[in-house]
C-alpha cells in the first residue's frame, strides 16, 4: 500500500512546488521597482523585435516608456520598429527624441544621418556625421556614412578614400560598397560597378537594393540577359512584390519577346505601375503624392524615359545607405505619352 501511494504524494508535491514558485515570482515582481519593471518589458521588447514579433515588441516598449519617460533604448526600439515598417516621418521624430535623451547615442546620430541624406538635407546629415565621429572616430557606420554625404556633395575623391578606408576594416561593408559601386556607374564604368556590388551580394544575395543597382549597371552594359536573371532571382525571393514581374515583363516587350509559359503577365501602359495616389510620371515639375509618407520622401523627378517601379514594401537587408522610399529606378521605359 505504501509503495502505491508514492507516485500521488509525488504529484502533489510537485503541484505545490510550481504554485510556491510561480507565487514567489508574483511576490517579486510586486516588490520590483518601477525601474526594473521598465527594464523588464524593455528586455521582452529586444526578445520579440529580434523575433520579428513588431507588434507584441511595440507594445512591450511602451509599457516601458509608461513607467519611464526618459528611457532612450525604449525610444530606440520604437525607431527600430518604424525603420522596419518603413515610416520614415515617425522614425525621425522617434530618432530625435533619442538623441534628446541620450546625447551619446551612436547610433541614433547615424540613422538621423542617413535619413537626412536620403531627404537631400546634405548640411545636417553631415552635422550627425561629425557629431557620430566625435563619439567614435574608429565606427565604421559613421564613416560610411560620411563617405556616402561626401559622395552625394560631388567629392568623388573623399568618398571614394573613405569607402576604401572602411572596406579595408571591413570588407563586406554594404554601404561602402553602395558608395563604390555608384561612383563607379557615374563615372561610367558599369562592369566595375558590378564587381563592387557582386561583394556585397556574395554576403546576402538578398539584399534588394544591391540587385536593383546591379541591374542598372547591367543595362549600361546592355547585358539583358544578366539583368533578367536578376529579376527572376528577385521573382523568385519575393513572389508577392508585382513590380518585380511588371518589370520582367517589360524587358520582354521591350525586346519583342512572347512571354510564353509561366512568363509574367504582359507590362502594364505606363503609368499603370504607380499608386493611386500619385500622377503619371509624364508631368513636367514633380511627382504629386497625397499620401504625407510619401509626399516626405518622394523620388526625385524621373526623365520622360526613367520609370519608377513602385515597391510597395521594404524587402530584408535593404541598405542604410539607401532609405526605403517606396520607390526604385531600375529599368528604362518608351517615353510616357
């Protein structure tokens, strides 16, 4: 009899050790302080933004900043998760309030300065450049960004030394290697613009704007071939963005091309690619966007043979070098009429 009862006094036991244990943790988080509290949904916040969990690690972020106001690496999330989502306005105002918090921030500075790079406001991203140095002259994100500021302010030459500076640290370095390969393509030597980009892609063959550029590169070098396999590898990782098959389909109505068996759909007129929101790209001054996202980082204005395909949605590993803006020049069309 004694022996039978063994495994119910064991159960028991057990039941009343996990009630002991979780009323003690109930009993310290109770006696936590509004400090640890905040540190503690902070932490969840990390788990579930490295999990790619964007709403549950917002939520868990702001819990935070409900029981600490000043705590910059809650702010720093929240811009992490708007960088992801691809808000750009809201990202800013977030990164700003970062860099009020926690002047020595490193990273905020640099995120602030390649969103003002992307916005054309060259002097204040070279402002965040100078301030991200000042914290650590030896990052290389900062002096990245530098090079790509110098490259956008026509110093070919101080971009060019400091992208090889950065990629003598670190080869693999996206950003340099974007800053390389673009100077490289106005300068008109598209095949060595691929071999910087073919770096880059033998990293992360993913990465979206390497491939975009690549393809530009390729139709200077009217390789029509690589560039459609290029876009059949983009097909291929991104089956739900349509401006990658539009834009397949155009290249082979541009070459007269059936699009035979599981080709894409024939490309849409001009124009058709573009969300509602926006007018044709055959205006003369600029690009009419209602939508204040877009209208904060619209594309420069294309000529009447540049079209933009619209990408609706950030892809994994787009560059810091190049902001999302919904919107990428990659294939040259007949003019709009």
């Amino acid at each position: 009899m004694t022996e039978s009862r063994k495994p119910g006094v064991a159960s028991t036991m057990s039941r009343w050790l996990k009630v002991l244990a979780f009323g003690t943790a109930v009993g310290l988080m109770a006696c936590s302080s509004p400090a640890e509290k905040a540190e503690s949904y902070y932490k969840h916040g990390e788990a579930y933004l490295q999990k790619g969990d964007l709403v549950k690690a917002s939520l868990e972020f702001k819990n935070a900043l409900q029981l600490n106001r000043n705590m910059a690496k809650s702010w720093m999330g929240l811009a992490d998760i708007a960088e992801r989502q691809a808000d750009w306005p809201r990202m800013y105002a977030l990164l700003n309030k970062v860099v009020e918090l926690d002047p020595k921030n490193l990273g905020a500075e640099v995120k602030l300065g390649r969103l003002l790079l992307a916005a054309g406001q060259y002097d204040k991203a070279m402002a965040a450049s100078k301030a991200a140095l000042a914290l650590d002259k030896d990052d290389l994100s900062a002096q990245a960004l530098r090079a790509a500021i110098l490259f956008k302010l026509d110093d070919k030459k101080g971009a060019v030394e400091q992208a090889d500076a950065v990629l003598a640290k670190d080869p693999n370095n996206v950003d340099a290697l974007v800053v390389l390969a673009s100077e490289r393509l106005v300068d008109g030597d598209p095949a060595k613009a691929v071999d910087y980009l073919d770096r880059g892609l033998k990293v992360n063959d993913r990465n979206v704007a390497l491939q975009l550029i690549k393809i530009q590169a390729l139709d200077k070098m009217s390789d029509s071939a690589s560039a459609e396999a290029v876009y059949k590898k983009l097909i291929e990782y991104y089956p739900n963005e349509p401006a990658f098959v539009h834009a397949l389909a155009g290249v082979f109505s541009e070459q007269n091309r059936p699009a035979g068996r599981g080709a894409p759909a024939p490309a849409p007129a001009c124009g058709s690619l573009l969300p509602a929101t926006c007018s044709p790209p055959a205006i003369t001054k600029r690009w009419k966007c209602s939508s204040p996202a877009t209208a904060a980082w619209r594309p420069p204005l294309p000529t009447r043979s540049r079209h933009f395909l619209p990408i609706r949605k950030p892809a994994a590993n787009w560059p810091a070098f190049l902001p999302w803006n919904g919107f990428f020049a990659c294939r040259t069309f007949p003019p709009c009429s």
